[in-house]
C-alpha cells in the first residue's frame, strides 16, 4: 500500500520551510520529508563563530521576517538559530523527520512501474545515520525498492536539498600521513577542537577564508592556500556594500540577463564578514601580520606540499573584483547626484608576496589540514530526465520540464537573492502559485520549457 499526497516537499530546511508556509495558508495538503532534522544543517555544519556575510534585514522568509534592535548588523549562529526556530514555531509545516527519500522517480518510470498515470513515486528511510549533515535525501545506493521503506505518491515535487550536498575533498587527501588530523569545514567547530600546532586551510571562499581568520585571531600559525576567490568591500562611503548594490538594482537581475559565462553554479563565493560587527576580509592583511599565504594546493611529492605559482595573480583578481564593484556603486551615486561620503574607491595593498616561490611546508610542519573546498551535488536518487551533462538541474524559476516536479533553495535559482534569506520568499511564494495553480486544475496546467545552461552560483 502506498500513502497518496498532493504534495511532497524533499528538505527540511528554510526553502523547505518557505513553500510549507505558502502551501498551509492554500490549505494544500503536503509532507515536508528531511532526512536529519529540521534546519539542522544550521545546527551541525557551521562553526562555533559563524555569522552571515548579508545584513539582518535582508532575512525575510514568508510571513516572518527580521525584527531584532540591529537590523544592519549580521547575526551569530546562535541568533540564526533562534529566528529559524521562531520561524518553525510560527506555524505548523508538517514536516517528518528522520525520514530520507532513497528514491524519486515519475510514475510509470523505471523497472517494474506499470502505472502511465501523473505524479511521482517516492520511497523512503530512516538512515542508520540521522546526524550525517551532508544531504536531505539519502544518496541511492543503488538500491532495489524492495530495499527500501515505505511508498508515498504524489502529485508534485519540490527538490529543497539546496545546493550543497556532499562535501568535496580532493583525492590528494588520501595520501597525507594516517596521523595528520584532517576536517572539511563543514565539520570544523573552533581552534581548540584542533591538534595543537598549526594548520593548513586550504580554500578561500567565504568558508575558507573565515575559518582562517577564526584561527589567525585565536593566535594559531596559518598557512593558506589562496584560490581564485573575489572578495568585496564590508562597507563603502558610508554604507554596507550589500545595501548599494541592492539600490542599484543589481541583485534583482534574474540569471536568464546574466552573460552566460556568468552562469556558473559551481563559482566561488566572494570572501567578507559579518563577525564583529562586519568587515573585510583581506588576506594581504593577515599575511602582513603573520599568517602564510600559499598558492594553490596541486600535489603533494615527498612529504611536501606543492604549491602553484599564482599566489600574486590571485591576490589581484580578487582586489580587482574589489575596485570594480565599488566602481559600480560610484557610477551609480553619481547618476543620482547623491551626497554621501566621499572615500577612496581602490584598495591599495598592504602586502605583495615575496618574488621567491615561498616558504616550503612539509606534512610534518602542520598538525592539521582544513579543507575549504566545498560541495559536490548528489542526486543519485533523483531519477528524472532534468539534468544537463555537468549535473545541473534545467529549469526555469524552478519549474522544470517534468510536469510537476521542482527545485527551490538553490543558488541563482532565479536571483543572487535566491540563495539567501533575501530571495528565497520570492523563489517560494512563485513555486506556490504554480503548484496551487496545478492542483486545482487536477494537473493540467502545462510544463514550462527549462532555462539551457542557467547556472546557480552558491551563495550564503
């Protein structure tokens, strides 16, 4: 026997959360299915100091938004918390945890299914592992449903795992000493959870970068391998960065505007913070004041790790994505004849590297290796033909070519807000419209033809 619902959201984090708002209020019926518990990624992926890169008053789910004394500041884990669950406790999203979707399949699909009708099939677990924080559904290993547990089917779909999956690191990792402590940031919590000693961060997103500065501060010796990361200004005359290039318009811009070179989901997040109050990061800075920088990790060849050579061009290319944008915000100022604060708009360094390669590092310099490296997608039990050949999911604000199957919480999905707190309503609240529209009409309404080569660029 299988459990019939209208609707089956796979994810229980906010995007899930989001378009459980929107389908309580249509009194549509639905299960929200997460593999662990509800927002525990918030719980179980993020460091100790974490705090948002965007400003508090960006976090606006649906039917609940920031509402704390210091909207331009950036909350802290604990804080971020704290608004989530207030925002669970706001209403009642019927979500089943511990409850991971093995496989996903339309009807009438695959070995065995006979059915032609509509709608999907979905078989679930309870993992053996309910802590793993890597995925909301469970990657299927290929398994036979008679493997599985039990049998829902549904109409419509929604895909809310986002778009961070499984951590990423590099086979070069298997080859370093059984003894060397190593972590992915995911799992990275503060400097005292580490071997005493120091360390080799290697990646320099925002995660990488942050996790860098927490150690830097703690007083540990770092050494960080330095990819091609952009950066930008915490705040330019007068005002945080965020906050002009939204009055410029600039993240409203659907991905569909953007040049297709732009259109990556796999480009690296520009490296700021919100801790303190919210400042630069500038990796020159910290190698002025002692941490080494590195170029990137390629190999590791007699106990030793090899470098490239690129340390100073990309010291550039993220000082230049830097001065463009507040280039960008200048040009926008002036257009409008604004009086605000006149400042310099070129960071001028405070650091150049050495001409020489740089000093060398052995496996036996360091007690620890963070790897910053990110994410890879996993959706292995997801089958369904909506994938370009890079992994990609093709669809169009979400919608794909799969009558009633759908992506939400995923980076670029629609806008640089998509991402984040501020865009995930406008991503949910258009999702909602078309599955209400699909189920009043008994699952007529028609496909809509996916966007080719949209990319979803990650985002926090």
């Amino acid at each position: 026997m299988s459990e019939h619902l209208p609707v089956v959201i796979v994810g229980g984090g906010q995007a899930g959360l989001a378009l459980s708002w929107h389908l309580v209020a249509a009194d549509i019926e639905h299960a929200v299915l997460e593999r662990d518990t509800a927002l525990h990624t918030w719980r179980d992926a993020r460091w100790d100091s974490f705090c948002l890169v965007t400003p508090n008053w960006q976090c606006q789910l649906p039917g609940y938004g920031y509402a704390g004394p210091d909207p331009d500041g950036f909350m802290v884990r604990a804080q971020i918390l704290a608004w989530l669950d207030g925002y669970r406790a706001s209403f009642t999203p019927p979500v089943r945890e511990h409850t991971a979707v093995t496989s996903l399949r339309p009807r009438g699909d695959g070995p065995g299914a006979e059915d032609p009708a509509g709608g999907f099939i979905l078989h679930t677990a309870t993992p053996a592992n309910t802590a793993t924080p890597a995925s909301t559904a469970t990657p299927a290993t290929p398994a036979t449903d008679a493997d599985t547990g039990s049998e829902i089917v549904a109409d419509q779909v929604v895909v809310a795992t986002g778009g961070y999956h499984v951590p990423a690191i590099p086979r070069l990792a298997e080859r370093l000493p059984a003894g060397l402590a190593q972590l992915h940031s995911s799992t990275y919590t503060n400097p005292d959870a580490l071997p005493a000693g120091p360390v080799l961060v290697v990646g320099t997103g925002q995660s990488g970068a942050q996790i860098a500065e927490d150690l830097h501060l703690a007083g540990r010796q770092v050494h960080l391998a330095v990819g091609n990361a952009p950066r930008f200004a915490r705040r330019y005359r007068g005002r945080d960065v965020i906050a002009w290039m939204h009055d410029t318009g600039h993240y409203a811009k659907p991905v569909t505007d953007r040049p297709l070179a732009q259109r990556s989901q796999d480009r690296t997040n520009h490296y700021v913070t919100g801790r303190d109050g919210g400042r630069d990061i500038d990796l020159r800075a910290f190698a002025r004041d002692g941490m080494i920088l590195h170029g990137r990790l390629v190999d590791l060849t007699a106990g030793r790790f090899r470098f490239a050579a690129d340390l100073p061009a990309n010291l550039d290319a993220a000082d230049e994505v830097y001065n463009g944008i507040n280039g960008l915000i200048d040009t926008h100022i002036a257009t409008h004849g604004l009086d605000v604060t006149v400042g310099p708009s070129r960071y001028v360094p405070v650091w150049h590297p050495p001409s020489s390669t740089g000093p060398q590092l052995g496996v036996d310099d360091i007690a620890a290796v963070i790897w910053a490296t990110g994410f890879t997608r996993d959706y292995r039990w997801l089958h369904a033909g909506v994938f370009d050949g890079a992994g990609h999911p093709q669809h169009l604000r979400g919608v794909t070519a799969v009558p009633g199957l759908y992506f939400l919480g995923l980076p670029w999905l629609h806008t640089w807000g998509s991402g984040r707190f501020a865009g995930l309503a406008q991503d949910a609240a258009h999702l909602a419209e078309r599955i209400g529209a699909r189920h009043r009409s008994g699952g007529s309404a028609q496909p809509v033809e996916p966007v080719r080569g949209a990319a979803q660029a990650g985002c926090r």
